[in-house]
C-alpha cells in the first residue's frame, strides 16, 4: 500500500507550525527507493539521488540511511553531502559551465567528477592525466522530458559533449592518458516512455567500445511519477527487466560487466511532499472565482514557470460542495497555481495542501516581494519533526551590508 499523509497530519502541523509549510513523508521515499531497487535486482544498479530536487540536510541523512548514494551539480551540494555523511565515492559530482577551479575542489575532496565540456577535459587531462579516473557526460541528441525546459539531451542542449565529437574526445584521452572510468547521459524529466532509456543505453553501449577500462555507464534519470489521478509514471519495473536483458547481451558479446548508474531526484521525493497554505481570500470577479492564498509562486514556481500541475484539495472542508477556482498567489505578478479548479468549497481560512511538492518547491524558493521563505517538517514514525525554521524579518538582511 501507498504510503500517504493523512489530512489530519496535515491540519496538525499546520496548526504547530504554520502556513505556509512543506512537510515531508519519510517511508515514502524509503517505499520509492525500494521500487526502484526491487525494479532493477537483475541489475549490476546503483543509485544517485539527485539532490538538486530538495537539499535539506535531513532528508540527505535519510536518502544515505536508506542506502542510496548521492548526485550533486554544485561544489556546495558535494559539501552538502559530506556533512550529511556520505563517503567521497558515494557521491558523484556532475557540475555544468562552471570554472575549472570547482572541478580541482571536487577532486581535492575525493569525489567521483563528471565532465561534460572539452575544454575542461583537456585541462582535466593535462594536470591530472590518468592519476583520478573520470567520467564523461555526453549529449545522445535525444529529445525526451515532459517540457523544452527540462529536456537536456536534445541538439541545442547545453547539456554534455556531443556523441559526434568522439574523435575529438579521443585524441584529448589519448594525449593526456586520461583514466575514464564511467560515461554518463541525461536526457530530461518526465520520461514515460521506457524506450527512450533503452534508445540512450544503445548509444552508450555504442560509445563504451573507446575506453577499454570503463566501469559503469550512467542514464541519469528523469522517471515521471503521476500528478494527476490519471497520469502515468515510468514504468521502471518492465524498464529494469529490459536493461538486465540488454546488459546480459553486451556482457556475453564483448566479455564485459559494466555497472549501471541511475540518479532518481524527482521519484524519490516528490510524492512524500505537501505544501499546505491558508486561503486569504475569497475573491469574485466578473469572470471567475479566486481563492487568494499566503503563498504564490516565490515558494513554489513550478505551476508559472514550467507549466506544471499539482492537485489541489481543501483539507479543512473536505465534504463540502464542488465549486469552481482559480487559485492564485500574494506576489505582484501574474501567480497563478491553477485555473478552473474544481475544489470543495473554500472558505476564507481554510487549508489547502498541493500534493507532489517534495521536489524543486522549497529549492527553487526565494524571498522575492521580501516575503519569507517557509518552515519545513519532516514526519518520520508518525512523528512531526521541524527541519527548517521559517525565515524571520532579519533574514532579508543578514547578508545585506548598510553603507549609507
């Protein structure tokens, strides 16, 4: 059975805590990270969790208490990481148009590092040749993800060295003796279709034959989980079969085994996230019926800024009649969550949660309008546990310097 929050856990934290507020469901991520593990048991499969999709040191401490390993795209989320507890080779660092300088610190600390730009892997190879084996992140030129801006393995992305530089990628690991140990690929989020994945793992298998000594190929990830009732997910299941089938064929045609490395984000987390707010106001117009909520889209911007859907519901009136909303935000800016949405009756105070809001809510926060960024609650056991307080009015200065 699904692991849920129930609306009275809710309720309760929202009244101890306050609104606006993410809250988190421990054995959910556990649930999802055993599916992905019982999905791929026929594989060599390790995973990364990519945690660009929610940082909190304590969510990181249960992904590695869990027993999973650790994606970063930035030299703090590596620090980030250390300090949660995982060892240097349990992370992997994949950072994207940075200065060379933050490959060196993610080299000094004793991470796995993923380069994706020839220029920093002909500066890579000439300082540290083959004494620190590498990965390699490539653009497969495969169009996959649920929206443009998510999709990170088509022609124009910026994303990776393109497949067809291979030569290029050859003479600079030739000259400079260069260890590669792992060749990554990420195409995008959102992905239903399983083939997309089997399409990318041909296109590896295909590049692997220029390094003698590689050690695991990575897919990235980029598994959907539904949003709607009747949404589809990736089914990983069917999808870890057909990659132990295809791994069984390379291995017995070329006398290698090969890992296989996935970095889930969005699957891990985004189910086991709720964000509950309090409706403000009721507003009717002309044309519609806006329920005016103490959030807008400087605490969560994925409906504004990809388009996305998060389903709705009023917890403090759960049974009352359907009517029709708009729900918007407090911002001074067009911040809408959702239009034309069916809700059970909303009154001035009541609350409403959005559900799937683990991943890139909190993260992609800012104090925009100077509102305040939210407290974040974790509910492990049954048991609410505060993780971040919520800001207070001195954080919009603390890093401010008064001169005038």
């Amino acid at each position: 059975m699904s692991q849920q929050l129930t609306k009275e856990q809710l309720i309760s934290v929202a009244n101890e805590y306050g609104t606006p507020v993410y809250v988190y469901h421990a054995e959910k991520i556990e649930e999802q990270l055993n599916e992905l593990t019982n999905a791929f048991k026929d594989c060599n499969a390790k995973f990364f969790y990519a945690c660009k999709s929610l940082t909190n040191i304590n969510i990181l401490k249960l992904i590695k208490q869990y027993g999973a390993n650790l994606d970063c795209v930035s030299i703090n989320e590596v620090n980030l990481g250390l300090k949660a507890g995982f060892a240097p080779k349990q992370i992997l660092f994949t950072p994207n148009c940075v200065d060379f300088e933050e490959i060196e610190a993610g080299i000094a600390l004793g991470v796995n590092v993923n380069i994706d730009n020839i220029s920093l892997l002909e500066r890579f190879g000439n300082k540290y040749g083959h004494t620190y084996p590498v990965c390699i992140r490539l653009n497969p030129h495969i169009m996959a993800g649920g929206n443009f801006k998510i999709s990170t393995g088509h022609i124009d992305s910026k994303f990776g060295i393109s497949i067809h530089q291979m030569r290029h990628i050859e003479r600079i690991v030739k000259t400079t003796n260069i260890h590669v140990a792992g060749l990554h690929m990420h195409t995008g989020s959102e992905i239903k279709d399983v083939n997309v994945f089997l399409q990318g793992l041909e296109v590896m298998f295909d590049m692997a034959r220029h390094f003698p000594k590689l050690e695991f190929i990575d897919l990235g990830s980029g598994f959907k989980v539904p949003y709607q009732d009747d949404d589809v997910k990736t089914d990983v299941a069917s999808l870890g079969k057909k990659v132990a089938e295809a791994f069984a064929v390379y291995e017995k045609e070329n006398g290698r085994k090969l890992e296989i490395w996935f970095e889930p984000g969005k699957f891990l987390v985004s189910e086991s996230g709720y964000f509950v707010v309090k409706a403000n106001v009721i507003k009717q117009t002309t044309a519609t019926v806006f329920v005016g909520v103490n959030s807008g889209f400087n605490h969560l911007i994925r409906p504004m800024f990809y388009e996305a859907y998060h389903r709705i519901e009023n917890i403090s009136n759960p049974n009352g009649p359907e009517r029709i909303y708009t729900v918007v935000g407090n911002i001074c800016e067009t911040d809408t969550f959702a239009w034309d949405r069916k809700l059970r009756e909303v009154r001035e105070g009541d609350f409403l949660v959005f559900y799937n809001a683990g991943a890139y809510g909190f993260e992609m926060s800012s104090n925009f309008n100077s509102r305040l960024k939210p407290a974040e609650v974790l509910i492990k056991d049954g048991k609410a546990y505060l993780i971040r307080k919520r800001d207070e009015f001195a954080d919009l200065l603390k890093n401010q310097v008064e001169v005038l």
